[in-house]
C-alpha cells in the first residue's frame, strides 16, 4: 500500500505538472515569438513568463527557471511567475522552496486555486497532510472545477488512515467529473474499490 502511494503521488505530481518528452512545435513557436518580444524589450516581464512556462512543457528547465527568474525581477507582484518557478522547483525535487513560491503566489493574488493545488502537491509529497487537506479545501471553494484536488485530499486522507473520507473525496470525482476527466475518474474508482467501498 505504502509503494502504492508513492507511486501514485509520482504520477498524480505528472498528470499536474505535465513533463515533455518531446518538444512540442507550440512551445517552440511560442519561444521563438517570445525571444524576439524579448530582443525588442528586455523590461518585458510577460515575454519572460511566456517564454518560461514554454522552457518548462519543453523539459528545459534551466531556462524556465531563468526566465521565470526574470520575470519576476521584472514584476516582483507577478503570482504566475511564482507558480511556474515552483513547478521549476519540484523538477529539482526542492518541495520547500515550490512551496515558498506557491505561498507568495497566494499572497499576491488569494484567489489563486492552483496555486494552491500545486502546494496541496508539494505538502503531499513531504508529508503534511493536515496543510494538504487545508490547501484541497481552498482550492475546491475558490475553482470547484479543479477536481484534482479531490484526488490530492483523497490520497492524503489515506495516508492518516482516514479511508471512509477518501472515499467521500473520491466519489466526489465521480459526481463532479466530465469526460474530460475519465482518468481521474477511473483512478477513484479504483481507490474506492481498494479501500473496500463501492461504485
């Protein structure tokens, strides 16, 4: 059960934060137009953002965290910025500092829910359930519809042995969720059938 958790921690952390493979012709497209904004106005913090998010689904990670580095210099109030360096952070595999970074996110712009389900992620993956549940909650009350969180609250309420609320987070995958969320249904499916519950 134990390596179960950790490996699905793992893949849930790359359905989240997706890792490229291969470049993707967009981003490239996307890195070419920024750079040449960039050329033109080296002050332009939204290029450097662009550009960086685009570094990142490419797999270039020393340059996403560079520009996202300088966007933020540019913009030190720039909360996406901070969201996109932390998703930088946790290719390092430093929880601590994507967490700091999410945490600044939040307190530019409160109403930011991802920022808050990227640090439900990084608590998870360190082991600070209570936060994990906390950050789900706050995700789920300011965007019901990133119900991934529901998947994030389930596998740390398994972790403290709190199966019939996993369950509950679970099934409410099921009852909230669209086609376009057929894997994440499936997997609380399966959670719920391997916690002894039903569908």
């Amino acid at each position: 059960m134990k390596q179960y958790l950790r490996v699905l921690s793992f893949i849930l952390i790359l359905s989240v934060f997706p890792m490229a493979v291969f470049a993707n012709p967009a981003d490239d497209q996307v890195i070419e137009q920024q750079t040449e904004i960039i050329n033109k106005n080296p002050e332009n913090a939204v290029a450097y953002f662009k550009r960086g998010n685009a570094y990142l689904h490419n797999g270039q990670y020393d340059l996403a965290m560079a520009d996202e580095n300088t966007a933020i210099e540019k913009k030190n109030d720039y909360a996406a910025a901070y969201v996109i360096r932390a998703d930088c952070y946790v290719k390092e595999k430093d929880y601590e500092s994507a967490i700091k970074d999410n945490t600044t996110a939040i307190e530019i712009q409160p109403k930011y829910g991802l920022a808050y389900l990227n640090r439900s992620i990084d608590y998870l993956v360190i082991g600070k359930y209570d936060l994990v549940i906390a950050d789900c909650d706050k995700t789920l009350e300011l965007d019901p519809t990133l119900i991934r969180a529901y998947h994030i609250k389930g596998l740390s309420l398994e972790k403290m042995e709190k199966n019939d609320e996993a369950i509950a987070s679970y099934k409410k995958i099921i009852e909230l969720g669209t086609s376009t969320d057929a894997k994440l249904i499936s997997e609380a499916k399966n959670r719920i059938i391997e916690l002894g519950g039903s569908v």
